[in-house]
C-alpha cells in the first residue's frame, strides 16, 4: 500500500495522458506539458542522494545493479555514480566483502548503510527494481533493438541462466535481454554497466513508440509490480519535475567508482581508488554540508 501510494500521483498523470483513445498521441502529450507546466516552480524536493538497486532473485537476493543518484533541483542537474558489484567495501557488521553482499545480509537498509560510509555522504532514500519483473515490462512492448557487440554464450543450470546471443543489432525478448544485461563471462563491470546504459536507452527509444505509448498505464503498472521506493507521492513528483529539469537544461552526468582489478584466492574484486572516491563524492553526491554531517556521524 505504502508503495502505491508513494507514486499515485504518476500514474494519475499517466493515466490521463493515455485514457480516451480518441486523443492523439500529440495531444497526450501536450497533457503532461500542461501538468508540469501547471507544477509549483519551486523545489518539491531538495537537493539529495537517492540508492537505486537492481535485485536479481537468481543470485540470492544480492544487488546486481547499484548507482547512487544525487539530484539539485535548484540547480536542474543530477548525477548517476555506478558502483560495480565486486567492489570491496566495509560493510557494518560484517567487515570486508564485495559491496553486493550487503543486500544479501541486511537487505536495502544495510546495503543504504555500506554504501554510505563508503562515500561519507547522506543517502536517506532508496528504489529497489526487482530485475526479474523486467522480462515482462520487456516482453510487453514487444522487445527492445540492442546491438550485440560480441558473442555471448554462458550457461549456468544451477542459476537457470541460459544466454546464446550472436553479435550485431536485433530484437531481443524478455529473457534474452536479461541475459544480455547479466552476461559477465570474460567481461568485469565496466563492460556490464556500459551495457547497462546502452540498453535503457534502448528501452526507452521502444517505450516511446506510438504503439506503446498508447498502452502507458499497462506498462507503468507492470513496472510498478516489480518496484519498491521509501519516497512519498509528492518526494515521487519532486523527482520527476527534477530529473525532467536536469534533463532540458543537459545537466546529468554518469560517472562510476574508479579502481582496479583485485584477485584474492581466485575471486576477483574491484579495488577503489580512495582518492579517487573522495574526489568522485566531493564531485557528484554532496554539496558540503551533506559530506559533513556523514563525517561527523562516523567520528
């Protein structure tokens, strides 16, 4: 429940930008134009650092996809921090381990926790996406065009992972996307967050079609079944009118944990750059006073 209401709000706007098939997608979309054009030109949420996980059920409730998102509404500019999975953190309770590990241990909390002591900044709020609901969004607008840049082939029965892709541009379903996204054999995660980037902006190049965006309600729900948020419906507004701002005004920077290649008895790590996450932090997720008062909780 508390979910739903966390983001009525959206979907009320999708909602009536896609009822009365008598409207044209045109008109739809001048809708949202007026919404939020009609929205309170000042700040609905202020400046701050958002967790955004991608959960995978197959590998034991760990996070596949981890990225921080700081937005300042203010200045209508947002970052995007990848952290690779294997990097290695201090996660409370449990000492040194690769950052995924968090989610399996304490869930978002502890995860919100490792991930703010690794930067030394604030993260008070979280979305989790369960990537195993994302076949269906997928499969529901017909596939998404991806350029394969290699040969993929990985087979794991034990996982249930079956990933046979030839190179070269395609339309890929549901499962085969997945596979695409969660591919790792010979590769370390820059090259899986590199896909990771590619294919959202594929996903949202074939969400854009006509034909889909006549069945937007059908689809944001099918991605609200697989999405769980601690934001309130007006924080939900605040970070749509922010990331659109950030948007229009070409502000939006990605950036990932700088590091290197770690192997310790045959398992491979991502070792950061200390320095480099202090100027990356200093950089994308804070604006001081955030940074202190984290500083000072650890001291």
């Amino acid at each position: 429940m508390k979910r739903t209401l966390a983001i009525i709000t959206v979907i009320m706007v999708l909602l009536a930008a896609a009822i009365g098939f008598t409207i044209s997608v045109g008109a739809r979309i001048a809708l949202l134009d007026i919404f939020f054009s009609l929205a309170p030109t000042a700040p609905i949420i202020a400046e701050t650092n958002i967790l955004v996980l991608g959960v995978d059920d197959i590998y034991g409730h760990r996070s596949d996809t981890i990225m921080v998102l700081h937005i300042d509404p203010a200045k209508r500019s947002a970052s995007v921090v990848s952290v690779p999975r294997d990097t290695i953190v201090t996660v409370p309770g449990r000492g040194l381990d690769k950052v995924n590990h968090a989610y399996a241990y304490g869930g978002v909390e502890l995860s919100r926790r490792t991930l703010e002591d690794f930067f030394r900044v604030s993260i008070p709020y979280y979305v989790i996406v369960d990537l195993t609901g994302i076949e269906k969004l997928i499969d529901e607008i017909g596939g998404v065009w991806v350029n394969v840049e290699k040969r993929m082939y990985y087979v794991d029965y034990a996982g249930d992972l079956h990933i046979d892709l030839q190179p070269g541009v395609q339309k890929l379903n549901g499962k085969q996307a997945m596979g695409y996204l969660r591919f790792r054999h010979s590769d370390n995660d820059f090259a899986r967050i590199g896909r990771q980037q590619n294919f959202l902006r594929s996903v949202a190049d074939q969400a854009m079609k006509k034909e889909n965006l006549l069945k937007t309600p059908q689809l944001f729900l099918s991605l609200l079944q697989c999405v769980q948020t601690n934001l309130n419906s007006r924080e939900i507004l605040g970070l749509t009118l922010a990331l659109r701002g950030a948007n229009e005004s070409g502000r939006v920077s990605m950036t990932l944990v700088p590091g290197s290649d770690f192997i310790v008895d045959n398992i491979y790590y991502w070792k950061p750059n200390e320095e480099g996450v202090r100027r990356l932090a200093t950089s994308f997720l804070f604006n001081g006073k955030v940074a202190a008062a984290a500083g000072e909780n650890d001291n």
